[in-house]
C-alpha cells in the first residue's frame, strides 16, 4: 500500500515517530527534497470516527480531531486517558460534485501500549492497517480548501516517473486520505 501526503509542516518526519516510519528512499524535484519515500513497517491499529459529511477538507478533520481528543481525554468505555500520538489521518470518499459534501473519516494512531486492546467509544471504531509506504510532499503555509488540490497534483507531478507512480495510479480508484498534525497543519494523501 502507498500513501503519497503534502504537508506544510517541515517536522513531520519527526511526527510520525508513533508509527515507527523510516525513510527508504529520496525522489529528488526542483531545488529540494519533494518526495522523501516513508515505510511503517509494522501492522498497526487506528482509532477512527463514524464517516462526518461536509464539504471543507479542514473542517471535517478539525470536528473529527475534537472527538478523538475527547477519547484520549478519557470519554471511552474504560474511561482510560490515553496519550496522543501522531499522526492523525483523515480519510475522504469525495463528492461527485464540486459543490457536494464529502465523507471524512478521522483516526488517530494508537499508542503501543494500547494496541493489544484498544478502549472501545460511542462513535469510534478501530482500523487494523497493514504494512505502508508513504510519499511526502513538504510546502510552506498551512493546507486550505482552496490551496490542496494544487499541492496534491505537485505531489503527484513529482513522483511521476518513479516506482511510486504505478503504486498511485492503482490506488486513486480507492481512496483520498488527508494526514494532520495537532495542529491542523493538513496533507493530502492517495492511497
């Protein structure tokens, strides 16, 4: 499976420590590094909301953000505060028009130590993600509505001619996933 993500935040390799990325290899475009290729090795669990329909690429994540806070928060059904990790995915079946809402699904990574069993929520369900790959694409300024759709094609523009490209041409019937940090610095992902 590949991810390909845009991200406006510079640190987010740093991020991603939650799920034990590693980088495994470099796509080098125009004067700096467009699409450091990521690996999470491992099958991971992600806690996820029920679908949020809306039209706004942030603010269906910033919504579904608030509910997996309340969860960490201890709003689940052992009432357990659990700590945040990162990175947080968002998940978008879009819209056949441009006016239309779309289907986001928010999930945040869980922790390590609460893998095994993770606390069940009114709402939430959990994801079982099986070994990834994901391109990143790094851009300065924050991800807008207006703005995400010309970073998602540079993104792509930019693995064109590489092994990811076949991995993303296969993938786009399936799938838009959008990648946040804490603070809503968003990335766009195909996979």
């Amino acid at each position: 499976m590949l991810k390909a993500i845009i991200s406006p935040d510079p640190s987010l390799k740093r991020k991603l420590w939650s799920c034990k990325m590693r980088l495994r290899r470099a796509v080098l475009g125009y004067t700096h590094l467009l699409a450091p290729a990521l690996e999470c090795p491992n099958i991971t669990f992600w806690m996820s909301t029920s679908s949020i329909q809306d039209i706004s690429l942030v603010e269906a994540p910033e919504t579904g953000f608030l509910r997996l806070f309340d969860y960490i928060q201890g709003k689940n059904s052992y009432e357990e505060k659990i700590e945040m990790t990162a990175p947080v995915i968002t998940e978008v079946s879009p819209s056949d028009g441009p006016f239309c809402e779309s289907s986001f699904t928010v999930s945040f990574y869980v922790p390590k130590e609460n893998q095994a069993n993770p606390p069940p929520a009114k709402g939430l369900h959990v994801q079982r993600w099986k070994p990834t790959y994901v391109a990143v694409r790094q851009f300065k300024g924050f991800v807008t509505d207006s703005n995400v759709g010309e970073e998602a094609a540079a993104l792509q523009a930019s693995l064109a001619d590489t092994i990811w490209a076949a991995a993303i041409e296969k993938s786009l019937p399936d799938s838009t996933i959008a990648v946040a940090s804490t603070t809503l610095h968003l990335s766009l992902t195909t996979g």
